[in-house]
C-alpha cells in the first residue's frame, strides 16, 4: 500500500510530509488488525527517522534508492544489546552502557558489537545502529550509524519463536568489523544523541497508538463473538 514510501521526504522518492499524529493514526489502524505488521512497518520508520530529522542528504539517498520502490522493504533500529537492555534506552545514562564500539578508520567507520533480538532483525535493507565512539564521553560519544544489508561482516542469530506478534522478526545481530562509508553516520557529536532521544519519544507515542489499536481489535473481536455465538 506505500506505507514504506511515507518515512522519506518527496524529493528522495517519498510522499508528501505526515506528522507524528498522522503516521500514528496509520499504525492504530493496522495494528486494529496485526499489531506485529503495525511494529515493524512502524521500526522501519524507526530506523530512518534520525536521517530525515538530520536531513542527512548523503543518507536519505541511499534510503531513498531501497524503500521507494515497489517491493516492500524493513528497516531495523538496532539498539538494545545483551548484557544491557533496555538501559541504553534510558537519558540519564547518557549513553556509558552502550558496547557496541564504533572507530573511525580514515573514509570509513569500523563497528564492532552485538544486539539483541531488534524488531525487523535479519530481514531489513538497513540497520540503523547505535553505537558509541567512546563511552566515556557520554551523549558526546553515541553515534548512529546506517549499516546495509549484506555487508561483510553482518551475520544474525536464530529467529525467535515467538507466542505472538510473528510479522515481527527478532533474531541476535553481530557486527564484526564491519566497514561503512562515514557520510552514514546520521549527524555527528553530540546531535546524534539528541537524535536518539527524539527517536524514543516517537517510539513511545506510536507505541502507544498501536497498544490502542490492538486492544480495539480485540474488544471488537470479543464483541463478535459474544453477540454471535451460539
């Protein structure tokens, strides 16, 4: 249906602007049907995000040359990790549990790591992937950077068997040394924090408009049911 189409800007193959409200009422809706679709469709957004809010040119290119056409393509925002979890995800921290290391090397970022079980894991186009040049630095060390897919390097784990939301893929991700260009880095010190922050405050509103969406599929599911039975 184009849903992909929406997270990018027009001039990189995309559709008109949609605010945070619209692409919300878009990902209740689905999720009124399949929260599973709604999370994935929605981490894809996830992933570009940061690069269309740092209207990284170099970036949105790229992007724009994978999830603008017709075939349906996943993004990943690849963050949590195994012995941290969700405390990277938490500002007060700024950063310093994050393990995933990034090196700059002349033209070229070096990313060393892992993550753990990121929605849209082994079947995305793109990783975003937040790392740290340096965690003693803090907000000033976190940097997201885009990794394609293949690249050498960028090897999964096993997908999960999941009791539910099966339209959303989580397998382990491993990063041994894998080389990107250093344009693919979203923005730069200090803003690539800020970036992420931004990042999981949309994730917290969509998150909350696909809760809605489901629980409404699921009254109106039990409604059916109760009202029709025999």
């Amino acid at each position: 249906m184009g849903f992909q189409k929406s997270i990018l800007p027009e001039r990189y193959g995309g559709l008109p602007n949609r605010s945070v409200t619209g692409m919300c009422v878009v990902l209740e809706e689905i999720a009124r049907g399949d929260v599973g679709l709604a999370v994935s469709l929605g981490c894809t957004a996830w992933c570009a995000r940061p690069a269309v809010l740092a209207n990284n040119e170099a970036v949105l290119r790229k992007l724009g040359a994978v999830f603008c056409g017709d075939e349906l393509r996943r993004g990943c925002f690849a963050m949590t990790e195994p012995d941290r979890g969700c405390d990277i995800e938490n500002p007060a921290l700024h950063g310093k549990l994050i393990s995933t290391r990034a090196t700059l090397d002349g033209d070229e970022w070096v990313l060393n790591g892992s993550k753990r079980f990121p929605s849209n894991a082994g079947i995305s186009a793109y990783y975003c992937v937040v790392c740290t040049t340096d965690p003693n630095l803090g907000d000033e060390g976190i940097a997201l950077i885009y990794v394609p897919h293949p690249s050498e390097g960028l090897s999964f784990g096993k997908f999960e068997n999941k009791a539910g939301m099966q339209a959303d893929r989580n397998c382990d991700i491993y990063l041994d040394n894998v080389r990107v260009p250093k344009e693919n880095r979203a923005a730069g010190r200090g803003e690539d924090a800020r970036l992420l922050h931004v990042n999981l405050t949309i994730g917290r509103i969509a998150s909350g408009a696909m809760a809605v969406g489901s629980a409404q599929g699921a009254f109106e599911t039990v409604l059916g049911y109760t009202k029709n039975r025999i």
